[in-house]
C-alpha cells in the first residue's frame, strides 16, 4: 500500500499556544517561534504531527511541542453532541503539572535527592511502575538517615514517630505509601498517575518537614539562643568555656555549635 508524506514549514504564530510551563509550573500562554509539520497518507487513512519550539511568555523557558492525530480517530463530546477530532499532545521536556524539583531542594541529603529526581523523572515519563518503587525508596531512605532501627520497613516508620521525628498522624500516612511500593516492586502493579501524584506530595510535605523547613527556621532558632547567652554572659561572672558546656546541655548541639553561639553572643555585647 503506498504512503505519502508531505513535509510544510509552519510560519510563526501571532495567536498563543496554552501549555504547561516547566519553570512556571502551571499552564501559560507560550509562542510558537518555529516548527514542521508532516503529512502522510495512505489508501486509507491521513496522519499529521506538528513539531514546535515554543517559548513561555511569562519565563520565557523554551520547550519542545509535539501534537499528533488521523482522520479516523474521533471523540464524542456529549455537552456538544458532536464528534471532535483526537489530538495528542506532548511537551519536552516531560512534565506534570505541581510535580517538580522542590524549592531549597539543595538542604535534603545527596541520596534522598538523588531518588527523588529520578522519581520525578519516573513520574514526567508516566513509568508508574517505577514510581512505585521510586517512591517507596525514598522512604526507606529518610528512615536510613534518620538512623531507625527495625528489621522491616514497617518498623522504622514506627520509629520515626517513637523518636518524634514524625508525628504519629504521618507515620500512617508512610505506612499508605509503604504499600504502593509493595505493590510496585512486588506485584509489578502500576498506580494510576493521580494515585502516585497525591502519593508524591505527601513525600514532598515529608521531605519539607524533616529537612528542609529546621533549615530554614535555624538562623531564627539561633538569634533566640543567642539572646539567651547574651543574659546569661552579661555580667562575665563565669569563664567562656562554661557557657559552651551550658549551650551544649541546654540545646542538645554540639560543641562547636555551641562554641559559635557563645562567641557569636560575645560578639555583639562587644559592640
């Protein structure tokens, strides 16, 4: 059966493209700057797929655009009563809209980040399977890092929540996800892509909770401690290395923790 293919330049569009944005992270006006688009035919049926760059407007992030579609594939619309051509649509890089690296992602240790992108990954390229278990990975490695005991995974949720580490509410919530990876790695069962977003989310909130957010919150937690040297100190009654030991048994940090803080209080009651 002989096939035909017809290859035309598309001119640059004035009328905006509505797409997800990678940058944005939501969908956003973007220009069309270039693109093809093929035609092929046969005795039968009439394919096309058009090929774009397109620029956001808002960031300008460029993206690749990729739509596609025949003559014989048709979607009923019953709020119109009428048949509509079946277009698909691709971007790439792939993305999902809300799923994306996490802000100050650089304050989570280099193993959990590590799995989280190539979860992220996982999940742009709809490999559920593997998101799965990407996302059950990432819990048995904050339960790693946090250094919990147990022989099963089970168990070292439990003792997240034990050392308060999580709260109780959340540590039923890892166990939820512990169970998508079972099923994952187990079963080879795919979770829909709405199950493994939501899934995703909550590891996100996790991650913010454990690491990212008392990162965050130090310098403020530090300016109180400070203050609290500083009327401690203010008559130098007693040496510096007393101080040290005292900040060291107050706030549970180590000794050169604590030595910044004692000498970072003498500082500014110097001024």
């Amino acid at each position: 059966m002989p096939r035909f293919l017809k290859v035309e330049v598309k001119a640059k569009e004035d009328k905006p493209l509505w797409a997800l944005c990678s940058i944005c992270r939501r969908e956003t006006n973007h220009d069309l700057l270039s693109g093809y688009e093929t035609k092929e035919s046969d005795e039968v049926m009439q394919y096309w797929r058009s090929y774009c760059i397109i620029q956001c407007r808002g960031c300008h992030e460029l993206s690749f655009f990729l739509q596609s579609g025949d003559s014989e594939s048709f979607a009923h619309d019953p709020t119109t009563n009428e048949w509509e051509t079946i277009i698909s649509t691709e971007l790439f890089p792939s993305r999902i809209e809300g799923i994306d690296r996490l802000t100050h992602h650089y304050y989570l240790p280099h193993q959990i980040r590590l799995i989280l992108e190539e979860t992220i990954s996982a999940l742009r390229n709809k490999l559920n399977i593997l998101a799965g278990i990407g996302i059950r990975a990432l819990v048995e490695a904050i339960c790693k890092q946090c250094n919990t005991s147990g022989r099963d995974l089970e168990t070292r949720i439990n003792d997240l929540a034990e050392k308060k580490i999580i709260t109780p509410e959340s540590s039923k919530i890892l166990h939820s996800l512990r169970f998508i990876g079972n099923k994952s790695a187990h079963e080879v069962k795919a979770h829909s892509q709405k199950e493994l977003q939501i899934a995703f989310q909550v590891i996100e909130h996790l991650l913010k909770g454990v690491y990212i957010i008392p990162k965050l919150a130090k310098p403020m937690e530090d300016a109180v401690r400070i203050e609290a040297i500083k009327k401690a100190i203010k008559d130098r009654s007693e040496p510096h290395d007393i101080h040290i030991e005292n900040a060291v048994k107050k706030y549970g940090i180590n000794h050169i923790q604590a030595t910044r803080l004692v000498d970072n209080a003498y500082a500014q009651l110097d001024r």
